[in-house]
C-alpha cells in the first residue's frame, strides 16, 4: 500500500488574497521541483507538492479534512469523504473502490456540471392530450422540475418548453410512440413523463443494477448495506453507491416530495 500524504488544512481566502497567494505557491512549486530532482523522486517531496498544488485549487474555499489523502484519486477520495460524513463501513467503502467502473464516470460528470441545468422539453409530434390539461406549460415544466429536484438533492433544474437542444445540458423528447422509454447520448425519450428520474441518471452515467430486464427489482450490483435503488427500478431514490457518485447526501430523505409530485404528472396522462 502507497504511503499516506495528507492534504494541508487550512481557512479559505479572498479572490485577491488567492491571486497573490498562487505566486507564491509557483515559487514554492518550482523549488520543490528541483529538490525533487536532487532527491531522485523522494516521497516525501513529492508529497509536498501534491500539498501545494492542493492548496492553489481550494484556496478560496480552505480545508477543514485532515483525513484527505492526496495519494488516492480524486474518486477515491470522495468515497471516503462519503464514508466518514455519514458513518459508512469499511466494506461498503471497499466495494465502491472494486465498483469503480460502475461509478467514477457519473461522479466525473456530476464534478463537472453546471450550477444550472437546462433541460430542453418537447413533444416527438402532437402534444400529449393531458386530463386535465396543463394551465399552460410553464406549469408544465414547475410540476417537471418539482418531481426532478428532490431526487437529484442539491441539483437546479431549468425545464425550458420548446428551449434550445444545441445549448441545454439535456433533452426532454415526451409522448413517444411505444412504451420504450430510454436515454441517448443527452437526449431522453419518454412514453410516460414519470420515469425521468431514472432516464436522467443515465444522462449522468449511471449504469442500471441489473444485466437483463428478467433481473429488474433483484438487487444485483448494490453495496453493502443497500437492496433498492432508482437504478434498480424498485424505488424512487438512488441507493448510497449512485448519491456518491452524483454528490447527493445520504442522509437525504425525499421519497414522499417525489411521489407526490410523480402522481401531480401522471395523474395527468391519458393513458
């Protein structure tokens, strides 16, 4: 096992502040270099640049973690902030390190999304004929955003009727012909509105827990701890393996704000 290098902690500066601080952490960064070079790759070193790299890329916002290891990735490392924010085993920890390949894509992207997501919403042709209809589709788009949000914890949503398909992060395509509901690249097509949740996690990269549909609801590819997840379509939030992996907080309960607001949709729909 690699040797442990902790990152620095340390209170969170001004933009100014940052500015000149980043001068002096290059200076810091080019010495370090050269001692790295006389001491022939020592650990240690290199353990102090990867401190001060640490330093220039959260200075605004500090450090509080002792227990960051700058040896990990960054995939591992928020596995184990998760572990240690809400009291994760040492296995459940584990399993998500050997499930890498199920999960770090969908955390890369959940890093790399934007403060707000625009989700484009259309129809594939006519309009679905709702019972009873919509006041109008700003509605529409607030009863959309009120069933996405509490699923996706902390995530903004911006459902835009009829919205740019080029610049928005995804897109809605509602009323397919066949109950055949499914994700494609950052389109998402619909039979029924209700199951945009589970369409959307693929839009983020999370994979489905189980192999053939004969498998739905058993429970395959969970950690330890978990049974049913959004992915495994047995209920209508993620399992703790999909909210790390997204930064949703696990100690986040909005099963009773989705259904209730699934039903406001589907309640709606004439078939």
């Amino acid at each position: 096992m690699a040797k442990q290098c902790f990152a620095p902690v340390f209170e969170g500066a001004s933009r100014c502040v940052c500015a000149l601080k980043v001068l002096v952490y290059m200076l810091q960064l080019i010495a370090l270099l050269i001692l790295l070079i006389i001491t022939l790759g020592s650990s240690a070193v290199l353990c102090m640049i990867k401190g001060v790299i640490f330093r220039m890329q959260h200075c605004r916002e500090g450090n509080a973690d002792p227990y960051i290891d700058l040896n990990l990735s960054s995939y591992e490392r928020h596995v184990q902030a998760f572990r240690r924010e809400y009291d994760k085993s040492a296995e459940w920890e584990q399993w998500m390190f050997d499930n890498r390949g199920r999960f770090e894509y969908a955390f890369n992207k959940a890093k790399s999304k934007p403060a707000v997501l625009d989700i484009a919403f259309r129809y594939d042709s006519a309009p679905i004929a709702y019972d009873p209809p919509w006041t109008n589709e700003a509605e529409h788009m607030a009863a959309l955003e009120a069933m996405a949000e509490p699923c996706f914890a902390g995530y903004d949503f911006n459902f835009i009727f009829n919205g740019n398909t080029t610049s928005s992060y995804a897109n809605v395509i509602a009323g397919i012909p066949t109950n055949s509901s499914h994700a494609s690249g950052k389109n998402v097509y619909l039979y029924y509105e209700a199951i945009f949740n589970h369409e959307f996690g693929h839009i983020m990269g999370l994979p489905h827990h189980y192999d053939t549909i004969d498998q739905v609801g058993d429970g395959l590819h969970m950690p330890p701890g978990d049974t049913t997840c959004l992915m495994d379509r047995s209920q209508s939030q993620f399992c703790s393996a999909c909210r790390t992996a997204l930064g949703i907080p696990l100690n986040v309960d909005n099963d009773a704000l989705i259904s209730a607001a699934r039903t406001v949709i589907a309640s709606r729909y004439p078939y």
